[in-house]
C-alpha cells in the first residue's frame, strides 16, 4: 500500500512465511529506497534492511483494511468449502478485477454504462 495516497500498489500470492517474503522482497519491481511498514514480525527484522524498515500498527492499519475488504468483497478468501480456486492465476485476476473496481472508479464506468439504458 501506498501510505500517502492510501491505494494498492501491488501484492504477492503465496503463504506468510519466510520463503515467501524473501521472493516478494527480491521483486526486481520493488524500488531499492522504499520504505517498508510492518507488523512485528520476526522475518521481517532479518531481511528487511533497518534504514527501509518501520514497524507499529499505526502504518499497517491502511493494510489491514484493504485486507478486509478483500475478504468482504471476494467469498474466495472467506470460506473454504465454496469459491475457493488455489490457482494462482484465479487469484490473481480477481485481486486484479477487485483492485480496478476499487482503485479505479471502475464500478463507477459500469454503473453509467448501465443506468444509461435508462
């Protein structure tokens, strides 16, 4: 998340765990001067370089909101027994479709294509 402009600005599908974060972390995408806020936890303080590094609940709070529309908004991240695709690409389309919705006034550019039949 992009704290100042408080919009998405990428993620990576793959489980919370070491392996993971040292993947996304060596994205040749990522800038090497961001600034990363984090939560407490422990593999974040051994790859994450100090001077790139915040951790405190006050600059994840952008995070764990978008999260929870996430899951508000797509039954796939919800519940186990329906929905659920474990193709990365299925759920990387979606996250894709949810974040031109919500980032991009999307809905708004269909909802005027609708209500113009009207």
């Amino acid at each position: 998340m992009d704290c100042t402009g408080n919009r998405t600005i990428g993620w990576f599908i793959g489980n919370r765990n070491a392996t993971s974060f040292k993947e996304f972390y060596n994205n040749p995408n990522l800038p090497n001067d961001v600034i990363i806020c984090t939560d407490d936890w422990d593999v974040y303080r051994k790859i994450i370089p100090k001077e790139n590094h915040i951790v405190g609940k006050q600059y994840t709070n952008g995070i764990e909101q978008n999260n929870s529309n996430i899951r508000h908004y797509c039954a796939r991240f919800t519940r186990r027994t329906k929905v659920v695709s474990k193709s990365k690409e299925m759920i990387d389309i979606t996250l894709r479709i949810l974040w031109y919705l919500n980032e991009f006034d999307g809905y708004k550019y269909f909802q005027n294509i609708i209500l113009s039949i009207f």
